[in-house]
C-alpha cells in the first residue's frame, strides 16, 4: 500500500503594473507554512525601464527566511537589461550577487551570470 502524499501547501502573489508605459514595478510574495519549498517566505521586487526601442534595463532585490529554522536568511540582488529582438522574442541576461546562500552555508557571497529567451505567441 501506498503512503499519501503530504498535505503541505503554499501561496504566492505577484503584481506588475506599466506606470506611463515606462517605468515597470514588479513585486512578488511567496509563503508556504511546512518545509514544502526550500523557502518558507519570499519577498521580492523588481524596478524596470523601458527604452524607446522597447527594450528594458532594470533592478531587483528578494529575501527569503528558509523553511529550516537553523539556516542563514537568503538575499539577492540583480541587475538586468532584456533586448527586444522582435515583437514576439527578447533575451534577457542578468547578474544576480546571492548573501548567505541557503543552499552553500561555508560561502557568505555568490555571484551567477544568467541568459534568458523568451517568445511569447
């Protein structure tokens, strides 16, 4: 016979909104109660411009408390500049610095370079 799955459970709230279809605040929420996710709460946000081309370079920022009492709160700053190549695809590197890394408690700083594409149809 089977064990059930766990009963755990979270939630997360994101809002973005276009202040004079230039500036592009994002902020995000997350929380789940139990040991679920490898953060127990997220609080982040993101502060973006918009060029003349459509392109846009930005900012942001998360904390997050682990779900494991013993462990470092985790934050991250990024910075961001996401090309518009066509109406439907931008790519989109960014630099993020990690303070207290959950995952790599014996380093106090971290440094990642990621690339993104995204299509939109």
């Amino acid at each position: 016979m089977k064990t059930p799955p766990p009963s755990e459970w979270g939630v997360a709230f994101t809002t973005q909104n276009h202040l004079n279809e230039t500036w592009l605040p994002f902020f995000r929420f997350g929380y789940s109660p139990d040991d679920a996710a490898l953060l127990q709460t997220v609080i982040g946000t993101d502060f973006g411009y918009r060029r003349s081309n459509n392109d846009v370079a930005g900012f942001g920022s998360r904390w997050g408390k682990p779900a494991d009492g013993n462990l470092r709160d985790q934050c991250t700053s990024k910075v961001f500049y996401r090309f518009q190549l066509t109406e439907v695809m931008a790519v989109t590197p960014d630099i993020q610095l990690t303070v207290d890394a959950v995952l790599n408690p014996q380093e106090d700083l971290l440094a990642f370079f990621g690339i993104r594409l995204r299509a939109a149809f």
